[in-house]
C-alpha cells in the first residue's frame, strides 16, 4: 500500500511521518514515534460513539457508558476527563480528534 506524508504534532513537537494511510493513530504514536504512554484499550469504540447517541450526557450516563471497559492503568479518572473535555469541545464547535 502507498504510504501518505503526514504531520502530527504532538507534546508540542511536530513530527513528518510517511504511513499507509490504514494506520492507526495509536499505532503511528507507539510504533513509529515510539510514544508507548498510549495503549490500547477496548479496542471497540464503545465509549467514543456515545457522544454520537448522547451529546450531552450526565456523569452518571458516561460511567454508565464505560462501564463495560477495562481499564487497567489510569483508574478510569482520565478517562472520564477525556470524554468531558471531548463534550465541552463539542458543545464549543471545536473539532474533536477521536
């Protein structure tokens, strides 16, 4: 498959990589840019399409939404910060990388 130049910045660094354009962003960060603080979770979207469902949900309805996850590492609080500042981003028209 043809690789895409692209540009990422991340952590305030911008970074040129040539990727097939098929690639996970997760994957591009681990593997690539070898940024291993990501990890992949679920692995399902279950937590991401509820905004599409819901855009503006309750505290209670997101953990009720993320309940079915695994998390092993953050303890879920990182989780629940993303998808508030993921609704607050929304709510402000702002683009939201998922």
């Amino acid at each position: 498959m043809k690789k895409e130049l692209i540009e990422l910045r991340v952590n305030g660094r911008s970074h040129e990589l040539a990727i097939e354009p098929t690639k996970l962003l997760l994957d591009a960060l681990r593997q690539d840019l070898q940024l291993t603080g990501s990890k992949r979770a679920c692995d399902d979207s279950s937590c991401g399409f509820l905004l599409s469902n819901n855009s503006d949900p309750t505290e209670a309805e997101v953990r009720s939404a993320l309940s079915s996850n695994l998390c092993r590492c953050t303890g879920y609080s990182q989780m629940y910060q993303a998808i508030k500042a993921a609704i607050e981003a929304e709510q402000k028209g702002m683009a939201v990388v998922k």
